[in-house]
C-alpha cells in the first residue's frame, strides 16, 4: 500500500470527507526490505480530545497575556495583538521563501520594502550606516558581528589581533561567541559603580586587542558614563568596538550607539520590538555597522532604484551566507509593524517609561533588600537577598520560589554572576502602576515573613505539581511524569 491510499483512507474513516487525491508522485523510494510491514500504532484520538489536552497545556504555561513577566535581561513586554494580526496577513504568510532566491524581485516587491525600512529605521535609530536582518538571534547576530570584525583585521592584515575585551559583568554569550570565532577573552572586573574597571581596561588595551564588546547600559541596569573614552581609547588601537544592543530598549530615541562611536552591533529585535519570545525563540538579531564594516555584511543585500528593490549582486568583500531569506521574516515584519504604529515618540517614550518603571521598583524595594549599585538605574534593577540569606537563611531562590504562587513568574535570579544572592528585575514599560505595586507588595511580603518565618519558605510554591525540584537531576533525568 503506497502512502497515497492510507492517506486517503485515514481521511475517510475518521471525518468522512473524501479529500482530492494528492498531487504527487507518492510511487516508493524506500527499498521494500525497509519498508513497514504492519501498519504504525499510531495513538487514535478525536479532534475534541486533543483540542481540550492542548488548551489545557497552554493554561498550565505562564505568558506575559496572563501576568507580570519581570525577567530581567529579557524585556518581556507586552507584544500588541494587531502586530500578530498584521504578521499573519496572507500577502505576507503565504510568500514562498524561493522567490528571494529565484530573483522574483517583482513578485517580491513588497516584502522587500519591509526589510528595507526595517534596515533604515534600525539605522535612524541606532546611528548605524547600514544593517542586515538576516540573523536569527542576538547570539547569532554577536556571532555575526564578531566575523566582521575577524573580517576587518584580516583584510588590513592585523595579524596581531588575538584578544576581545570584555566586562566581568556581560551576558554569558558574548565570551562565548568571542572563543567560537578564534579569539581569547580577556576579561575586565566593575568597579563600585558597576562599569568596567577604567584604569585596568587602559591597563589591558593594546595592539593586541581585536575587539572590546560592551553591553549598554549593561546587565546590571547601568549606563557607563565613561564609554565615549573607552571607545577612543579602543580606536587608537585600531580595536573595533562591539555594542551589544539587547537593552536598546532603555535608550530608544535617546541615545545612538553610531554616535557614541560604535562600529558595530545587534540588537534583539524580539525583545525591543515586541515578538512574543522565550523559551528559545523565535528570534531575530541584525546587525549594524558603520563605513569601517559595511562591504563585509552578509551577501543579501538589497537596494532601491527608482522606487523599485533589488537584489544587490555586487558585493564581491561579503562573508557570505550566514542564514538563508533574510532571516527571520516574521519577526522583521512584526518589528516594522511596532515601530510604525508607536512612530519616533512612541518609542522615545516606551523607553522613558521603561526607566521609570525600573526606578520607581528600586526605590520601592530598596528599603528591603541590599542594592549593590545604589543609583538612577536603567531599564531594571538589581537587588540582592545577601543579608536576607546571611540573617534568615532566605536566599533568591526562595523569594522567586514564594513569587510563582502569586500568579507572578520570578526576577531572573543568581545573574549577572558578579553579584551574589542577585535578584534583577525589568518590568518594561507596558506595566501598570497596579501591577507593578503589587509585584512590589508581594517581594515586601517575601521580607516580611523571612523575617518572621523563614523555614516557611521551603514549602513554596504550594499550588505547583513540581515545587522544589533538584535542579541538578532533574537536567540528567528529567522525568515529566511525576507532573501532576
Ligand atoms: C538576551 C541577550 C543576549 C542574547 O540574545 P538571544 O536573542 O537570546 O540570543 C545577549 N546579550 C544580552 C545582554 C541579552 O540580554
């Protein structure tokens, strides 16, 4: 029996509708002695029973649609339903992705215009020359980035280049990136205000330095006030500077990286540009760079002529691929859809109010929980429960573990690594000043009964089917089963 009849037959038994026979050439490629020799024992279930299993599921999973999402680093704001509807509009979805490769440019003329005002308005706002969308994530865009520079050096014959500084504070993938691209990481401890150390970054710049990649403002919510010295300083080495720009949304329409003088950077536009996002993806990074970095940009170019968009064939110094359609459509889309609605003081002031929301937290909570960087923050805060663990035995953990019982998903904790007992909190600007207070109301309260109670904290959360799992086993022998 070819593929072609149990399709058919599936179909009819279990709805009664007789579909088209299939267009294809459904003939066997596989070898008879592969082939099966008893029919699959599929698991036989009506729509019904999976609708109600898979609506059930998605009850269980927290979104920011149902509650506050204050994790830090991963601005998790409010994502508009009209930019899904917008996403979804058929002129868009259904576009096959080999009209790109097949030079359709005229079928293709509006989904070209889209990357091109994406790239231009990623530009405008970052004072960057030009952009690429094609990256799927912002470690993917550092990856990106990172073979720029590699590019640069060679080009110029900088055979010397070995090292990219980075700050002790930075997210975990930029050494990552940093060591998968051949080169070594050498890394620079904050001082008390939570910028890379100045005298030991002077200390440690020279010829050798390919790259300092920095975060702004960085993890722990602070924006370095020194960072157009470092970047001269790096320039007179001829070190490229690496802006990683996955907190752009505390400085939107304020501040531009180009000017500050940036040569190059990715910003996550799921994050910034609103894309619901977790859990791995989906994702998007493009790039930026300035004159020095430009001819090397991946090789799906495009251009405008007389009001048309075409292929840019001409770019004999590119890379090359790095990923295939210009990245991640959809979330390109979902971008420039964002940035047209909110326009230029939208997102100026989707920023503002980032910062603000932030601050107000900090203040709020800073009577309660040691602030190891006590100033003006940016887009989040981070506290630490050091005295509550020293005192009560209390640590992060068990005020996140208490938080998810309230309906409340946690604080990133334990990150960034320099801080110890870390809690860090980004609220965006999409929080109410009700949501945000009783976020607050409920850490309070985590204080309240560490002070009171402490051993109290081993039985939250209370209402979950996996409550205090053994992190460490459960990576080796994950076992879902035992959720109830
Ligand atoms: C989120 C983040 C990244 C990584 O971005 P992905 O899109 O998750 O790959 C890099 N740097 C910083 C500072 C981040 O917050």
């Amino acid at each position: 029996m070819n593929s072609k009849t149990i399709f058919e037959k599936s179909q009819e038994n279990r709805v009664g509708i007789k579909l088209p026979p299939l267009d294809v050439d459904t003939s066997p490629i596989l070898p008879e002695y592969l082939r099966r020799k008893a029919k699959a024992k599929l698991p036989e279930l009506s729509e019904f029973d999976v609708i109600r299993h898979f609506t059930n599921l998605s009850s269980k999973n927290f979104s920011i649609d149902k509650n506050f999402y204050p994790l830090g680093s991963c601005t998790m704001k409010y994502n508009p339903k009209i930019i899904e509807k917008i996403a979804s509009l058929e002129g868009f979805s259904s576009l096959h992705p080999h009209l790109i490769t097949n030079d359709e440019e005229d079928s293709v003329q509006g989904a070209l215009e889209v990357i091109d005002d994406l790239q231009n308005y990623l530009c405008e706002i970052t004072g960057m020359e030009a952009f690429t969308t094609t990256p799927q994530a912002g470690a993917h865009g550092e990856m990106l980035g990172m073979m720029l520079i590699d590019s640069y050096h060679k080009e110029k014959n900088n055979k010397q280049k070995k090292y990219v500084i980075i700050p002790d504070s930075s997210h975990g993938t930029n050494p990552a990136t940093v060591t998968m691209i051949g080169y070594k990481v050498i890394t620079i401890k904050s001082d008390e205000n939570g910028y890379m150390d100045f005298e030991e970054f002077k200390k440690k710049m020279n010829d050798e330095v390919a790259a300092v990649m920095l975060t702004v403002p960085n993890t722990l919510g602070i924006f370095n006030k020194k960072i157009k010295d470092l970047c001269d300083i790096a320039h007179e080495y001829d070190a490229l500077m690496y802006y990683d720009g996955a907190n752009m949304n505390a400085i939107l329409g304020v501040v531009r990286p180009g000017d500050i003088g940036f040569d190059v950077m990715h910003i996550n536009v799921h994050k910034t540009f609103a894309t619901p996002h977790g859990g791995g993806g989906p994702g998007s990074g493009p790039v930026g760079v300035n004159h020095k970095l430009k001819e090397f940009l991946p090789d799906l170019g495009i251009y405008k002529k007389d009001d048309k968009y075409f292929f840019n064939k001409n770019m004999e110094n590119s890379i090359g691929k790095i990923s295939p359609f210009f990245g991640n459509y959809g979330i390109s889309l979902r971008a420039i859809a964002y940035m047209k609605i909110l326009g230029k003081e939208g997102m100026q002031n989707a920023s503002k109010k980032a910062v603000l929301n932030a601050n107000y937290i900090l203040a709020r909570l800073k009577p309660y929980f040691d602030v190891p960087y006590d100033m003006i923050c940016m887009h989040e805060c981070v506290l630490s429960a050091k005295s509550l663990k020293k005192k009560y035995e209390v640590s992060a953990m068990d005020i996140a573990k208490y938080l998810i019982d309230f309906n409340l998903h946690a604080p990133t904790v334990y990150f960034p690594l320099t801080v110890p007992e870390a809690i860090m909190i980004e609220p965006t600007e999409t929080e109410n000043k009700q949501s945000i207070d009783e976020f607050c109301d409920k850490m309070i309260e985590a204080v309240k009964l560490a002070e009171t109670n402490p051993k109290e904290f081993l039985n939250y959360p209370k209402t979950l089917g996996v409550c205090r799992p053994d992190d460490t086993r459960a990576i080796k022998e994950l076992d879902v089963r035992s959720i109830h």
